[in-house]
C-alpha cells in the first residue's frame, strides 16, 4: 500500500458500501417472497442480521471523513465541511422523502386517520433531518433515520473529530477499547432501562462511539502506511484478514451464537468491521483488482441511493410484484431499483451536488479522494 496511492481514490471501499447496502435491500424485502417462506436456520438468521450494516456505514463515515478532513492536522474549515457533506446527502434525502411521501399520507390519513397536525409535525421533522431524536414522529422512509443520526455526527465532527485525531497512538489506542467496550456497555444498561427498546435503536447518542472509532481506525489506517515494511504486512494479509471477518460475521448465524440484540444493533461487530475496512483498503492487489471492478464501482457509487429508495419503491410497487410474483417478481423489484440507483446517482446526486458547491463557490476535497463516504 502506498499512501499517496491510496488517497487518490479508495474504489474497494465504494464497491464495499454495494454490498452492505444490498444486504439491507435483502433485509428488507425478501422475507415478502411467498414462495420462500423463513423457516428457521442459518439462511434466516443471516437475513435478520441485515440491520448490522449501519454500523459498517457509521465506522466506514468516520474513517473516510478523518482521512480527507483530518490527515493534514489542520483545522476543519467548518464552512466548507457543512457545505460539502449537505451538497452530498440532503439532495437525494429530499428526493427519496418526497418518494415515499404518497405511502406516507395513504397510510397516515387512509389508514390509521391520525389527526393532520401529526402527518404536519412528521413531515416537518423528517424535513430538518430529526426523526432519530424524535422517535415517535418517524414514518417516512424507514431507513432514513440513519441520515439523521449521520446529520448529527457531521455536526460535532470538525470539533470532536480534530480533538481525537490530536492524541498520541498510545492514546488513541486506549481511547479506541474504552470507547468500545464503554459504548456498548452503555448502549446494554440503556436498553435494559427502557420500556421500548426501538427508542434506543435510532437515536445518535447511542451510535455515535461507532462513528467516532471509525476515526480512530483511519488514524491506524495511515500510521500504517508511513511505513513500507508495515504497509507490505497489511498487504500480504489482507486476504486472510477479509476472510477472517467474513468467516467470523457467517459464524454467528451459522452456530446460531447468542448475541444481546440492542448491542448487535449497535456496535458490537466494529472490530469485525474494522478488520474488513483495513484489509480491503490496503492496497492488495488481488483484492484491489476484483473491488475495482469498473461495474460494481459504479454500483457502490449508487449505493447511497440504493439505500435510501429501496423502501419507498417497495411500498409503492415493489411488495405487490413480489407477492403476486414471488421470485422473478422479486428479482423484477431488485432489477429496477438497482437501475434507479445507478441513474439518480448521474443524473441528481452529482448534477445536484456540483450545483451547490458551485453556487457556493466551493470545491469539495472529497470528490478527488473518494467516491466511498457514508450518509
């Protein structure tokens, strides 16, 4: 791995999000398939684990975003951090919450005839990207809670980011474990004081350590790469690293592990996924070679809308095809979102993204280093 290399472009780590992202898709919608009902064993364990790949999202957010802001220990220009990381997601964000909005009043003022004010206070809440604090005005667009959680991180990254990425390695190390280990004993007391877990489940204060360590690993990531014999060990096993935490992740469906659910839905697999992170970054070549792959580049490019439009074109078309269709149905819903994917990540993510840097006379550092950043 040669560092100057690697910062150019880190493409393994953009085919990487397909991936985690398809793995919701998968989540979401495959249990509708009529044909294939869930009978318990392996296979639908590791479908109900499809949740897991927020907390990829948040460690690989963390990571990317202190690569490109923090490498050079220099202040993070908080004009120009806000400007780029709102030029990246609220456009697509606004566009899918638009998408699933007819679902939304069907089910809101049809169905269950909740008062107008609440369908109001809902949409307004989700406009400004706070449905993960207020949990109980959720409804649009299931998985966009994420967005709001990332909005947050955003928010404290310029400041908190620069204040750990100031501390010596042995520090960092420390800090790294405290964090982990603190974070998910914390996330366990909290769930086992609430009445309702899900309220945990979403807010930010409870995912924040996964973002947070995702710095720490990039602080790892380039200590490693200032140096040739250190960056030729992580090359080498690279491939054993990447099967090692695929073989650990599969084992825990496979031998049914048990696992306490609120801390799965948290952090608990961040130093799986840091392993993963590390090893397909690298720079090996073997991996570099099959992860940048122009074809599956370009889907990871999508995969930031393939996460966020999936739903609303299941709730609009999709689950019906499924269940009149069952597989090909299915594979009709995946085929169209995928394409819808990969043509707003052209034609609205980048067309909108260049319009606003531009009408602010900005140029973002992220578009020259990667294609790979989170929510």
């Amino acid at each position: 791995m040669q560092i100057s290399k690697t910062l150019t472009k880190i493409e393994p780590l953009t085919s990487a999000r397909f991936f985690a992202a398809f793995y919701v898709v998968f989540y979401h919608t495959f249990r509708d398939i009529p044909s294939q009902p869930l009978r318990p064993g392996a296979f639908a364990r590791f479908l109900e684990l499809g949740y897991v790949s927020v907390t990829f999202f948040f460690l690989l957010s963390g990571f990317i975003l202190a690569i490109v802001y923090l490498k050079d220990e220099k202040p993070v220009d908080r004009r120009r951090f806000y400007l780029a990381r709102f030029a990246r997601i609220y456009p697509l964000y606004l566009a899918a919450t638009l998408l699933d909005l007819p679902h939304f009043l069907y089910t809101e003022r049809l169905v269950a005839r909740v008062p107008f004010s609440h369908t109001v206070s809902v949409f307004g809440v989700h406009l400004v990207l706070l449905q993960s604090w207020l949990v109980s005005l959720r409804g649009i667009n299931s998985p966009s809670w994420s967005l709001s959680d990332e909005a947050f991180f955003y928010l404290i990254f310029p400041l908190v980011g620069a204040a750990i990425w100031r501390l010596r390695a042995r520090s960092m190390w420390f800090f790294a474990v405290v964090l982990y280990l603190g974070g998910n004993r914390i996330v366990q007391v909290a769930a086992n004081l609430q009445t309702t877990e899900w309220r945990l489940a979403y807010n930010p204060l409870g995912h924040v350590y996964e973002f947070l360590i995702g710095i720490c690993l990039a602080k790892l990531f380039l200590w490693i790469g200032r140096s040739p014999n250190r960056s030729r060990i992580l090359s080498v096993c690279a491939p054993w690293l990447l099967a090692a935490g695929l073989a650990a992740f599969l084992a825990i469906p496979v031998f049914d592990v048990r696992y306490y659910p609120a801390q799965m839905q948290h952090g608990l697999l961040l130093p799986i996924f840091g392993i993963m992170i590390l090893a397909i970054a690298s720079g090996n070549r073997w991996l570099s070679a099959v992860f940048s792959m122009r074809w599956l580049v370009v889907l990871g490019e999508a995969s930031f809308a393939l996460y966020l439009i999936h739903v609303p074109l299941y709730m609009a078309v999709g689950r019906r095809f499924i269940l009149r269709f069952g597989v090909p149905g299915f594979l009709a819903y995946v085929v169209v979102t995928l394409s819808l994917s990969v043509a707003s990540f052209y034609w609205l993510e980048t067309p909108s993204r260049r319009w606003i840097l531009r009408r602010a006379h900005l140029r973002t550092q992220e578009t020259t280093v990667t294609s790979a950043l989170a929510q």
